[in-house]
C-alpha cells in the first residue's frame, strides 16, 4: 500500500491527541442518540455509501450500537471487542464483522495498535447482495442485518495468512481513501471479499447470533417460508412448531409485522425474480415452480412489486430480448 496512505491510518488524529491530553470521547462526536448509538451521518461524505476511519486508540471506547453494518480490519497490533458480551480478540489481519444491531464495547488500543473502521451503508450492501445471495453465511448475515427486527450478531474471520483477502483489503483501503474511485469498482471489490471470506471457509473461527424467544420464533417462521415456499400454509407451519393456527397468526402479525400471507407473497416473488435472472425457465414455468396456479394473478403481483412485467424485468436485468414467455 502507499506510503501516504499507510502514514494517514496511522498518524495520531485530533482526537486521540485530545485523549492525550487527558480528554474523554465526546458522544456527540459519534452520535445523534442518548443511547450512543453512532450514526452514519456522522461519518458518510457527502452522498459516498461507504467510508473508512481508524479506531480512536488510547480510551477504553465505551458501548455503543450502529446505525449502520460496521466492520473492522485489523491492519496492526491487537484490539479486544466485547460484542453483547462476548470478548472477542481481534489481530493483525482480522476481520470482524458487525450488524446495526449489535453492541460493543472496545478495550484501550495502543499506538502500534490499528484498527480500520469500515461504515457500509443499507444501500451500498444491497447493491453487493445480489452477488452474495448464494453464501449462506454471508447472504443470512445481511439478510438479518436489513431486518429492522433483527437480532445482533457478528461474524469473525482470522485472515492473517490468507493472501487474497489480505491484498482486497489493500485494495479497499486504498480506493475509499482515493475518493475519486468509481463506487461500482468499490461495489466489487467488497462483493469479490466476501466470495473469498466465503471460499475460505477456515478462517470463520465465530460467528454468533444473540437471539431473544422472538428472534428465534421469528427465525422458525421465515425458515419455514424459505424452504416451502411452493406449497406452504401457516395450517402446517402451525403443526410443524405446536400451535394453534389462530394463535400462530396474531404471533406472527405481533412479532414480524406482517401476516403470514404477505410474508409467503414476499418470498415466493423474490424466488420469482431470481429465476427470472438466472435461469432460462419461461415466465409460465416460474409461475408454477413458486407456488401460484393463476399467471394473470402473479403478473400483477410480480408489477406491483417490481414496477414491470415479469417480461420487461427479465430485459432489464439481461439486457436483452426475453425469449421465453
């Protein structure tokens, strides 16, 4: 990496000069919320949906959440996180992953201790999704993420020895520092570290969810859609997890915000698209492989989802004629 770039992640800032001195992190610095919640608003430039910044050394950092998914690199020494609990000691070459709803806390770092801070924006991820959405660690951990339900996790990857993430880092590195480098090639490289983190299955040593009797119950019912979508009823949903179909109903509306119907609609439309992306199947195939009998009735629900045809949605992702429907 540049030799300016390295000296920038590295230089003491004003903040920690501030510290130094005997000062303390100032909250408003951070964040809008009494519950120190840090906002993205407060670090984003502009309308750029990614950006980077180096942990504040020489303080404890005291608990806060994200308005945002955050993750952090660690470029060198050590830094020690407890995440809802749970410490976890990130060195050199790591990477540890958290979602907006999360907590931690971090232990004093030193000056040889660097960490990179790195704010993803729901926009950005969702511009990366599409090329992730077949890795289910990583597809599950934005999908969670997204939910304004959710529940807190974080993935953790040890990626000191491993070459390829190392230099994609770099990379990133370098182009959010570089702020005239095209958001698309930033897109992919941040897609291209997840394929690899996913590749290199070995250096997930943790990932962890904190889930509440909701989260889980909300975790069974999408479970649930996800696998039988074609076919599902919340009649056998109910038998499946032991309650009373009227029951399970008003539970699902309480804790999902939607009804079971719209919940399956959602999924089954979502399955359709992707179809629609990858494969040849024509549109009269899809309609049947997701679950619906009536096509007139799926194309309207398909256009008020998407805005289009099924037709012209398959043009507009391929950029070419639909051949086959």
């Amino acid at each position: 990496m540049e030799q300016a770039i390295i000296e920038k992640l590295t230089r003491l800032t004003e903040e920690e000069e501030q510290i130094l001195r005997g000062g303390s992190i100032r909250r408003g610095d951070y964040s809008f919320s009494e519950q120190f919640i840090v906002s993205s608003r407060k670090f984003l430039r502009g309308d750029r949906p990614i950006e980077l910044r180096p942990h504040t050394r020489f303080v404890d950092f005291p608990e806060h959440g994200h308005d945002y998914m955050e993750f952090m690199y660690v470029y060198a020494g050590r830094i020690v996180h407890t995440v809802n609990g749970t410490e976890v000691a990130a060195e050199c070459g790591d990477i540890l992953f958290l979602n907006k709803h999360a907590r931690h806390s971090i232990a004093r770092a030193e000056r040889g201790d660097v960490g990179i801070n790195f704010i993803l924006s729901d926009g950005f991820l969702r511009s990366v999704y599409r090329n992730v959405e077949n890795n289910p660690v990583i597809s599950e951990f934005l999908t969670g993420n997204f939910d304004e339900h959710g529940e807190a996790a974080y993935l953790f990857f040890r990626t000191k020895d491993t070459f390829p993430v190392r230099n994609l880092m770099d990379n990133l590195i370098f182009g959010i520092a570089e702020a005239e480098q095209d958001l698309s090639l930033l897109t992919q490289i941040v897609a291209l570290l997840f394929s690899y983190l996913a590749h290199y299955r070995g250096t997930l040593v943790n990932a962890k969810q904190f889930s509440s009797p909701d989260g889980k119950f909300r975790e069974q019912v999408l479970s649930y859609i996800r696998r039988a979508y074609p076919t599902a009823t919340l009649t056998e949903l109910a038998a499946d997890i032991g309650y009373d179909p009227a029951y399970l109903s008003r539970k699902i509306a309480r804790v999902l915000h939607a009804n079971f119907q719209t919940l399956l609609q959602e999924e089954r439309l979502k399955v359709a698209a992707k179809l629609l992306r990858e494969t040849a199947m024509s549109v009269e195939e899809i309609v049947r492989a997701v679950g619906y009998e009536n096509k007139t009735h799926f194309h309207a629900l398909f256009r008020a989802a998407c805005g289009m045809t099924p037709h012209a949605y398959r043009k507009s992702v391929r950029g070419g004629a639909d051949k086959h429907g």
